[in-house]
C-alpha cells in the first residue's frame, strides 16, 4: 500500500485512535518525529479493536506486539513495514491475514496462535527469512500449503487444530529443531519424519496415532519425544537409536509391553 509521506495526517490519525484506546504515552508517544524513529511497538492486552491503515508509516520498526487484544483484522499497510522482525498477534480474534504481510521479507517469527484462522495467504511463501510460526489453537483442518517455501524454519508450532495429515513437504523443512503437532486428529506419522534429523523436539500427544515408522530412529538429535494420549500399541525398536533422548512421554495408549531394548534406555530420565 503507497502512503504519503509528506501528508501528517498520519499522524493525527494515530495520535487519535491511541488517545481514543487509552494507550499510554510511555507505549505509544504522540511526537512525530519519536515515532517515525521508534524500532518496537508492544501493546499488549490493550482491547484494541482496530489497527489504522497509518501504522504503515512506522517504518523503523523492528518488532510488534499486538498480543491478546480483540482485533478481526489487520491493515494492509502491515506491509510496508519493511524492517520489521518479530510480528506477535496471538490471542486476537484474526480470521484471515492480508496478503501484503508476504511484503515483510526481514520477518523472522510470526506468532499467530489463539486466532480463528483457518488458511495463510499465498504470499507467505515469500518470508524466506522466517524462523519461528506457530499457528498453534486456530481452525486449521490442514497444514497451510505456503509452508512448503519457508525453508529457514527452525521452530513449527501446529497444535490445536483439526490436522488429519501431514504433507508430504513437511519432510523437506530440514531445518526444523522444534515441531509442534500435538491436540490435532492425526491417524499417521509418515515415514519421511525421519528426514528432519535436526529435531531436537517432536509433540504429537494427543492425537489419533496408532504406529510409529521405523524411520522415527533417524531423528538421532531428539531431546523430547511426546506421544502420550494417542492409540500406540506398540513402538518401533529404532527408538534405541535416540541417543540423546530425555523425555518419553507415552502415557494413555494402548501399549501392554515395553520390549526389554527400550525399557533399558537409561539416558531418559523423564519416563511416563
């Protein structure tokens, strides 16, 4: 969205909507030249209801925190904020994102969890620099297709949604340490899990799972492994092979006995 920069009706604008929400001066100054240099905006839990389309010309800003506010929509002009790094919106009542948030190409984590989002723009294949998502306790019935793209992911966040498979381009984010899948209707793990060998933590509690592939033994920097509240009735012996494996969560399945090569893993300390 092309603002004008030499109009200061923007700054009015903004000026009234904070007044208006009752922000703070200490949040949010009301000077112009204070906030065409402000890097980080947090207004936090401030039951703001709106975004004006004049937030676009923050342009210095490196962060934003819009967490646990009431907003349904964000404005277009979210994506000439071309410095910006971490965008939080979790706890809102969002229902769908603009497309010029694929505009954001410096953003490294983009927190949506606790909306009522139920697909991602296409143009979210664009953040190529993104390291963090969490979409987790939205209405996500399957894995957002632009995903595919971000191949600097490190941290996935998916619970709580109404997933019944995992894509087949999942197994080419081989940079995920941390994938979180945990609270979703998930009948199967595949077997290209095994690629992801940099996992150092995988959540897939509560779901509908009844086996785990073999290939699960080559995810060798697995830290924490949780599986309780699934249809397991058995596990793969490659399990064996986790060496740095602590925690094995593996409570509420349908397993009646634990082969003696698993039972005797004893660098887990945390075991239940």
């Amino acid at each position: 969205m092309e603002l004008q920069v030499n109009n200061d009706e923007w700054v009015k604008e903004l000026i009234d909507w904070a007044d208006k929400n009752e922000i703070s001066h200490v949040l949010f100054p009301r000077d112009k030249n204070q906030l065409l240099t402000l890097t980080e905006l947090s207004l936090v839990d401030c039951q703001l209801t709106d975004i004006p389309e004049s937030i676009g010309y923050l342009s210095r800003l490196t962060l934003l925190n819009l967490n646990k506010n009431q907003l349904a929509e964000l404005p277009v002009s979210i994506g000439n904020l071309g410095q910006l790094r971490q965008l939080y919106l979790m706890g809102n009542q969002l229902n769908e994102l603009p497309e010029s948030i694929g505009c954001l190409s410096q953003l490294t984590e983009l927190l949506l969890g606790r909306n009522q989002l139920t697909e991602l723009p296409e143009s979210i294949a664009y953040l190529d620099k993104l390291s963090e998502l969490s979409i987790w306790k939205n209405q996500f019935k399957e894995i957002p297709a632009p995903i595919a793209h971000l191949s600097q992911l490190t941290e996935l966040y998916l619970g709580w949604n109404q997933l019944t498979e995992i894509p087949d381009f999942i197994g080419d984010l081989r940079q995920l340490i941390e994938l979180s899948l945990g609270c979703n209707k998930l009948t199967d793990l595949p077997e290209f899990i095994g690629n992801l060998t940099e996992l150092t933590d995988l959540s897939l509690w509560q779901n509908q799972l009844r086996r785990l592939p073999e290939s699960i033994g080559n995810l060798n920097q697995l830290i924490n492994l949780m599986l309780s509240d699934n249809q397991l009735d058995q596990l793969p012996l490659s399990l064996v092979k986790l060496t740095h494996l602590r925690n094995l969560s593996l409570t509420d399945n349908v397993i009646k006995i634990l082969p003696d090569e698993l039972s005797q893993m004893q660098d887990i300390t945390e075991f239940y």
